[in-house]
C-alpha cells in the first residue's frame, strides 16, 4: 500500500510541468499499477502500517483511479484557456490521495480523518473553477450539510473507542451496540454523503455550479464514500438494524420514486443527472440496511455502475454545454441533426441509466430487487415506480436533447474531438464489459 501512495507523493512536484498528456499518461501509469494489485477476496491483502486492502476497497479505489484520470482528459479546456491548470492537477492529485487512504484505511478514526478532508479538494473545485457566481452558496451548502453531520460522528467514534477499547475493523465484529442514538450518530453522515432523501439538496446546487471536474468525481466517487461507510460499519448495528432499519428503507424507496418524478420536471440537464443520481443511490441505501447478501453485493456493482455512467452523462453534458453555451434541454434540442456522431454515445450512456442489458446498471438492480424482495414483498410496489420512472427520464433526457427541431440560435455545429470519444468510450466500455466478470463481486463477504 506504502508504494503506491509514494507513487502518489512523488507525483506532486511533475504536476507543474506544462505537458497535458504527460499528466494524462502519468495517472494511467498509477491506475494499472494499482490493477495488479487486485485483491479477489474479502481477506485484508498488503497491508502495511495501518493500510490495507480487500475486494470492495480494491474496487472502490480503483474507481477512484479511473475517474480521477478521465477528469483530467475531460478538462482539456482548462489547458487551452490556461485557467490554472497546474493548480487545477495539484488538487486532482491531492484529492487522489486523500481516496486512496480513505478507502485503505484499517482504523475507524483515519478513515473519518480523510473521509472529511475529502471535502476540501471538491470544494475548491466547485470554488475555483465553477461557472457562476451562485458556486460560493453551493459549496458552503455542501460543507454544512457535510459538517453538520460529522460531528455527532467523531463523539460517537470517541463513545466507541470508550467502549470496546479499539478502532480498528477487524475487531468490530466481535462488538455489538444497542443504543439508537449511537446508530443514527454514526451513520447520519453517510445518509447524508449518499445522499438520502430529505438531505440531499446539497447534491444538484453542488452539481450544476462544479465544473465538469467536480460533477464527474461527486458522481463518480464521493457518493461512494457514504455507500462504503456503511458497508463497513453496519456490521456494529446488526441487533438494532433489525428494527429500525425499515423506516429507512421505506424513507428512501419513496424518496427515490419523488425525486424521479422531479427528474421529469427539470431544465437543466445537469440538474436532470444529478436527481437521478439521488434516486439510484436511494436504492443503493436501501441495498445496504436489508443485512443480506444480495443487497450488499448489489449495492457494491450498482455504486461502480452508477459512479460510470453518471459521469459519463455529465460529460455529454458538458460537451453540449461546450459547443451551445447552455445546458438549457429547451434549446439543447435536435443535436441529432447537429452533431450526429454524439447521438449514438447519448443513447449509450442513457440506456444504461435507465437499467437496459448488457450494462452493470441492469445486474445492480436485479440483485438490489432481489434483496428487497426477499426482505418485504411489499416494497415491490416502490421498486416497480422506480424503476419505471427511471426509463422514463432516461428517455426523457435522449429524446429531448437528440430529436426535435433544434433551436435556430445555435449556430455552432463543430464535430467533435477523438479525445471526447476516449473520454465516452473510457466511461462506457468498463460499464459495459465488467457484467462478464459480474461473479468475483460475490466475493466481497
């Protein structure tokens, strides 16, 4: 584990040189270094000091890796206008290493440690680099509901220590705790980072002000960290999961169903992707508190899959928004007749949103159904909405940006770049070919 984040550390100093692709090579360098590093087991692999890694770290990493990459390959931009680009990689890098001990870490307080110091490279990307004057509201919004949250956690990881005497995960599943209040302590904070339904606004501000860095690694990669804490920790909650777990469950599957009925609703494409993202990653939730195999598997693949594909359409997005200027769904109308070749990546990346085969969206959801199911046959009237819903604004969101009469102001019909092909094609083809190795994802427990 050392190795790798001393490959991280050295990288700093290169990040001022002024060579795009350089960079570019250089954190592909570290993504396949790590790939050989694959873990197949829920055994702790390479573990060094208090760093290690089993299969769901791994793949949580590894996403980490890939998004961070494609982010710099989405921000050309940045390169061309020269707007700060060494600092805009110095922050990338940064935020690298901070998911990377976050999702090593073997201790409970160094993993809330650089779970809130995640925080800070997203915020000075929404701060640095956002589009309008309203980014300073949304970053405070994502910092206070964040911080809010945090809080009773670092008291409860206090209360905890004060209890059985260790931090460490290993020995969590010879401990057990009864109280409410330490459940809802604990575990608040990751409802929030996932986010829930009721405390998920500061998700689409966040969003539509970030620039299509921020938007790709908060979709990509921060709503895991909610995901995976809870993975982690619930192993402590396992008596008073049990009987309180459904109104969560509950809260979320209708939240889901509401915020996909507010998908239907929105204007802004952004806004659009990242509603979605609040109603897939409720089903993700509701995955995790059933305490059964299959949901937490499911919510395992659904996190990958939903971290690729939402990136991926938020940088379709922001391709649109490059060549229009808007991210208006009225007057990004008719593209189809416009740019033609973006139309197929469109169709793509929005039949995988909506859950069609072969992509891991499709096996995420089945084995999330399944573990809903299986744990209250009544919950399949919820399922049923959402999934329904989710097609609906998956084809929504094609058939208004693609088909049409396109709006005569927008005059720019320039084609696109082979690089924004890579950047499409890096984000569908792992989305889509992963399903054939869907079994080692089994082998998380």
């Amino acid at each position: 584990m050392m190795s790798i984040l001393f490959m991280l550390l050295f990288m700093i100093p290169l990040v001022f040189l002024s060579n795009f692709w350089f960079h570019f090579f250089l954190f592909s360098l570290c993504s396949l270094y790590f790939i050989l590093k694959i873990s197949m087991s829920f055994m702790f692999i390479n573990i060094s000091y208090i760093y290690g890694m089993d299969l769901l770290s791994f793949i949580m990493i590894l996403l980490s890796f890939w998004v961070c990459m494609l982010m710099i390959l989405a921000s050309k931009k940045l390169y061309i206008m020269n707007m700060n680009s060494n600092f805009f990689l110095l922050t990338n890098l940064i935020m690298m290493i901070v998911l990377y001990l976050t999702f090593s870490s073997l201790n409970l307080f160094v993993f809330y440690l650089f779970f809130e110091f995640s925080l800070i490279p997203v915020l000075f990307l929404i701060m640095g680099w956002g589009y309008q004057p309203e980014r300073i509201q949304a970053g405070v919004y994502m910092i206070f509901y964040t911080l809010f949250a945090s809080l009773p956690m670092m008291i409860s990881i206090f209360y905890l220590y004060n209890e059985i005497r260790t931090l460490d995960f290993y020995f969590f599943k010879n401990s057990e705790i009864y109280s409410l209040i330490f459940y809802m302590f604990m575990n608040m904070v990751f409802f929030v980072k996932m986010p829930m339904y009721l405390v998920h606004l500061w998700l689409p501000k966040a969003h539509v002000e970030a620039p299509i860095s921020g938007s790709m690694i908060l979709a990509g990669v921060m709503l895991k960290l909610g995901g995976y804490g809870l993975i982690r920790f619930m192993i402590l909650f396992m008596k008073i999961g049990l009987v309180i777990n459904i109104y969560f469950i509950i809260l979320s599957l209708l939240g889901g169903f509401f915020i996909s009925l507010v998908c239907l609703n929105q204007s802004d494409l952004k806004a659009l992707i990242a509603y979605s993202s609040v109603a897939h990653m409720s089903m993700v939730l509701s995955g995790i508190l059933t305490f059964n195999y299959w949901g937490f598997s499911g919510a395992l693949v659904m996190m990958i899959a939903h971290g690729l594909c939402s990136s991926g359409l938020f940088c379709l997005a922001n391709i649109l928004y490059e060549r229009v200027g808007s991210r208006s769904i009225y007057l990004n109308k008719g593209m189809m007749n416009l740019i033609p070749s973006l139309s197929l990546w469109w169709f793509l990346l929005c039949s995988s949103n909506m859950a069609a085969p072969p992509s891991m969206n499709l096996m995420g959801e089945i084995m999330l159904i399944n573990s809903l199911v299986s744990w209250d046959f009544m919950l399949m009237i919820f399922l049923s909405l959402m999934s329904f819903f989710s097609a609906a604004y998956s084809l929504f969101l094609y058939s208004y940006t693609q088909h049409g009469k396109f709006y005569s102001g927008v005059f720019c019909s320039m084609m696109n770049y082979f690089q924004e092909y890579k950047l499409l094609f890096l984000h569908w083809f792992p989305l889509n070919i992963l399903v054939l190795k869907g079994d080692m994802l089994y082998f998380m427990f």
